[in-house]
C-alpha cells in the first residue's frame, strides 16, 4: 500500500463528529453516547474528542507510524482511525474484555488489511509478560513507532504497560497516555462523585505523570520529552537502550538521592514537597 507522505493525513470530517474514511465512517462520541452506541461494518464508535484527535495530529506531524500499538479498543473507533489515518505496516491492539466486537473482527478481516491488523482480546494492560510476548511475536525485532494508551487510566495498570512498551519504542517514537487528569478535572461528576463507581478509591494517574518528569530530567537519554495537556500526555522517546521491564524510579533523583517509590514507608521527619508525593486518592 503507498504510504501517505508524513505530515499530509488529513483527517477527512463530514460533521464536527463525523469522519468518512472513503466509506469507512468513524463518529467520535463522549459519555454516555459513546456507551449507548454500537458499532457496525461501516461506522465505528471512537471513544475522543476533536481536540484530542488534532492534538494527536500535532504530535505525531513528523512521526513515522509503521508498528502502532492501541492499548483498549472498546468499540473498535480507534483501531479503525488509527489504521485509516497513519497507515501502518502492523497495527497491534489489546483489550482486556473477551467479548468479541463483530464489526471489528469484519474490518480487519478484509483481504486488504488481515495481515497488518491485529486485535488481542483478554489481555491485561498490566500482563508485562503477555504484551512482551505479542510484541515479539507480531513486531519481531523491528521497534514500535507509536504506542497508545486509552485502556484503564488506572495508575499502576497505566505504569505497567509503560514499563512494558516504552522500551520498546524506537527513539523519537511516541507514547500517549490519554485521560491522565481524571483525579483533577473540576467538573462535579469527578469532584463531588469522585468518578463514580469506577475511579472512587483510585490513585490519580498523574502520580505517572510526575514520575514522568522526574525521569525527563534524571534519564533524558531515554526520555528526551514529556508534554501534556489538560487529557493527554505526550512522551517522547529518547536514543539510550532500555530493557522492558525497567523501574522508573531507579532513575528518578531529587537532590542526589533517589526519589522515594510511590507508596513507600515516609519518616515522620521527612518533609516531602511536590513532586514526589502521592496524591490521596
Ligand atoms: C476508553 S475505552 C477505549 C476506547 C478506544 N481506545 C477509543 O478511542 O475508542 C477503554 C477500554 O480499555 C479497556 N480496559 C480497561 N482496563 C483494561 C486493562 N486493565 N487492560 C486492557 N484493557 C482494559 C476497557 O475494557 C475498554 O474497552
């Protein structure tokens, strides 16, 4: 297949919601549409909004997208808009659900695409062991290029696919992590009602983020950037080698000592200043 010129993927709208991929129609939906609506052969629910998708175009604009992994499908909506837009050599997908979701299985099926995508059903985020597997497996020894984390937005969940996958990145790949402010967001459902059912109790996702930075500044060569906005957070891989695997905070300093782990043991006498204490839950 020829392969778009990096920096021309227009995104094809039909609506404000609505992109028509020659046929292929992805409708971008939120809450609590987006768990009301079915996908079907030629319309697909995608789980963003239009300012994530053009933040994700920005950030990707010189990128090289041969090997994608999409860490939750759900509906399906982002298999699809990945393949359409970025036109992968191998797009690799992972869900923790079992539930077969037809119109995708129908989609990557297609004679023109069955050997390029690949949707893992049953999977854990946090199994470092079965992404490990599926990575050699289906990438061999060829390095990823962009990797997408929509799944949990649970912390430890979100931090053990990093550990897994961001070694894995080439360097100048891009790893995104969406809806990291949940714990934040000013709106009542997320401060009165503390997310609900599914984030009560939770520990904010932006412990990774701040893990994050310290690790910017403590090991650049394997992190040479982290931006973010108010939804998604954007990092940018670093030249040095790196195992899968590896612990963040065995790289993570502040004056010297290294950064205690989230949830250690603190002294009584130690006084913690931001960045490097666990935000209550
Ligand atoms: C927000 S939806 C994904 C939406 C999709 N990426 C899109 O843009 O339309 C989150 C998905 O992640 C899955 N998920 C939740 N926890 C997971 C875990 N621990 N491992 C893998 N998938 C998980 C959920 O079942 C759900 O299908």
């Amino acid at each position: 297949m020829a392969r778009l010129p990096i920096r021309n993927r227009p995104i094809p709208w039909i609506s404000e919601t609505l992109i028509d991929f020659s046929g292929v129609q992805v409708e971008l939906c939120v809450p609590p549409a987006l768990y009301e609506r079915q996908s079907t052969d030629k319309y697909f629910i995608l789980g963003k909004s239009a300012s994530m998708i053009e933040a994700m175009m920005e950030n990707t604009e010189t990128l090289e997208t041969r090997n994608i992994v999409d860490v939750g499908v759900y509906k399906g909506g982002s298999v699809v808009f990945l393949n359409e837009v970025f036109h992968p050599d191998k797009l690799v997908a992972i869900e923790r659900n079992t539930a077969d979701i037809p119109a995708l299985t129908h989609y990557c099926d297609d004679a023109t695409r069955n050997d390029r995508l690949r949707v893992f059903l049953g999977v854990d985020q946090a199994d470092q062991a079965a992404l490990g597997r599926i990575c050699r497996h289906e990438f061999r020894d060829q390095p990823l290029d962009l990797v997408i984390d929509d799944a949990s937005h649970f912390l430890e969940e979100t931090r053990a696919t990093f550990r897994a996958l961001f070694p894995r990145l080439r360097p100048g790949g891009m790893y995104i992590i969406e809806d990291w402010a949940w714990a934040h967001w000013p709106e009542d459902y997320w401060q009165k009602e503390r997310g609900g059912d599914y984030f009560r109790g939770k520990l904010p996702l932006s412990n990774l983020l701040v893990e994050l930075m310290l690790l910017c500044a403590g090991a650049p060569q394997f992190l040479r950037k982290v931006t973010f906005n108010s939804v998604v957070i954007y990092v940018e891989r670093g030249p040095g080698a790196l195992d899968p695997g590896f612990e963040l905070s065995t790289h993570c300093f502040n004056r010297g000592d290294l950064v205690p782990k989230i949830g250690a043991a603190i002294s009584p006498s130690t006084v913690y200043s931001s960045p490097t204490f666990v935000f209550r839950g």
